[in-house]
C-alpha cells in the first residue's frame, strides 16, 4: 500500500512539475493563448512620422489575425504606461470638452501616450447615425498637434463603450511595446 | 440590424465580410464627405450589433493613406482580400 501511496505522489510531483512554467507562462502573459497575429511591421524598421504609427496599429487592427488579440494587449500597455501630466491633463480635457458637446457621459484618463475612457451615449438618431462624433471632434482638434491622437473602440453595447485614444506622435511610448507584443510574444 | 444601416446611411463605403471565432464578421468602412476614411466598424451578421471580436477604429481622415478608400484599401488588404458578400452600393448623391 506505500508503494502505491509512494508512487502516485510521485506521479502527481512530476505532473505539477511539468504544467508549472505553462501556467506561470499564460499568468505573465495572458495574450500567449489567443491566435497567432500573422501581421508583420518589420519595412517600418523606425516609425518615424505619425503615418507610420497609424499604419502599423491599422494594421494589426484590420488584421482577424491580430484584432483579436489586440485589446488584451493595449490594455495591458496602457496599465503599465506612467502618466505623462502635461500631455495626459491637456488631452483629457480636449476629450472632456468633445463628449459635453456631444451630449455623452465618458469616465477615463490619460497616460503618456494611451487615454482610456468608457463612454456612454445618449440613445437618438445622431448618435445612431454617429456613434463615433466624439472621436471624431477629438481627432481632428489634436490633428497637427503634439497631442495629435487616433482611437480604438472595444464594444460594450451600441451606446456604450470603451475607447482608447492613442498618440501618432514619435516616439509614441505605446509602440514599441505593442509591436512586441504582437509580432514577437507569440 | 439597425445599426448596420446607421452605418451604412453614416457613409458607409465599403462592406466586406469574414468568418472570426465562429462569428460572421460585417466590416464597414466609412468615409467623410470628401471620401477620405475616418472609420473602420465590425458587426457581428446574426445579431447586427458591434462585434466584440476586435477593436472598431477611429483615423485621421487628414492622413496621408487616408484620403481615399482606394489607398487605404491597398495599405490593409486584410479588409479587401477577404470573401466579399455583401457588396454594397451607397445611394447616389443629390
């Protein structure tokens, strides 16, 4: 009966000792489990205009391959950025200004090259027909800027949803992470 | 489907389709009144709601690869080389 004892323990040793590294390796990087992103950035070796940057994030966005993964890893991006108060404070209060006018409720804040914000329209046939005016004020408001911004949408409901403003700014701090994370932690 | 058709009478210009985690994905590619593209939205076909697969996208219709859909098409042909199904034609403008 030991034996028997001895040897399942055994077993069981062995197995934990196998699965650990995958399980620690899924919790340090929890896009690991989702598809591959067949998208590949490397002719733009040093973004080095905001084209550049808006190309490489289209990309990955109209891309099945990647735009699935890609909200994990922006927000994960975004998480880690440290706050940039000069760049952060003047574009929330660029994003603030835009969703007053648009009649929308937005809670959020900016980091150094990232803003997040959950925003909540009112139901009508303007922000049916335009869901995305308030994105579309902060955009062209910030256009030539240095706080020049694009966004991304993740879908909640049809009035509500969160939205990440990005900089097309170089150097955009988000970038070179984001490109990290798609194409080489795979 | 409601908010396909907002999309689509928004300026929809482009419509294409594909298959993601089991959904059939709608792309809508709108663009502003000077055909520059500012938009690119999923929908999700059975329901006619956004998709949750992904993110829908917001640009600056100034930028360069923007002004026309033809451009932007050939810059991510990920939204053209897929099956088209559901070609759409927007009205004609008065």
């Amino acid at each position: 009966m030991k034996k028997i004892y001895c040897a399942a323990m055994l077993l069981l040793v062995s197995i934990q000792l196998q699965l650990s590294p995958a399980v620690a390796g899924e919790r340090q990087n929890p896009a690991a489990s989702i598809a591959s992103c067949a998208v590949r950035t490397s002719d733009i070796a040093i973004p080095m205009t905001s084209k550049d940057i808006e190309d490489i994030v289209t990309r990955y966005g109209t891309d099945p391959t990647c735009s699935i993964r890609l909200p994990r890893v922006i927000e994960s991006i975004f998480r880690n950025e440290q706050r940039n108060e000069e760049w952060a404070a003047t574009l929330e209060r660029i994003i603030n200004q835009a969703a007053m006018s648009h009649g929308a409720k937005t809670t959020g804040i900016c980091h150094a090259s990232l803003c997040r914000y959950e925003i909540q329209l009112t139901p009508s046939v303007d922000s049916a027909r335009s869901p995305h005016a308030v994105e579309h004020a902060v955009i062209a408001v910030t256009s030539g800027t240095p706080h020049q911004v694009d966004s991304l949408q993740s879908y909640g409901s049809n009035y509500r949803f969160t939205i990440y403003f990005y900089s097309t700014v170089v150097p955009a701090a988000f970038l070179e992470p984001l490109r990290k994370e798609m194409e080489y932690s795979q | 489907m409601a908010v396909i058709n907002a999309a689509l009478s928004g300026g929809g210009s482009f419509v294409n389709s594909y298959m993601q985690s089991g959904e059939l994905v709608i792309v809508v590619v709108t663009t502003d009144s000077n055909g520059a593209v500012n938009d690119v939205s999923y929908f999700n076909a059975s329901t006619g709601q956004p998709s949750t697969n992904g993110f829908g996208m917001s640009m600056n219709p100034n930028a360069d690869q923007n002004q026309n859909l033809g451009a932007f098409l050939a810059a991510n042909p990920s939204i053209a080389g897929t099956k088209f199904v559901n070609p759409y034609t927007p009205p004609p403008s008065n």
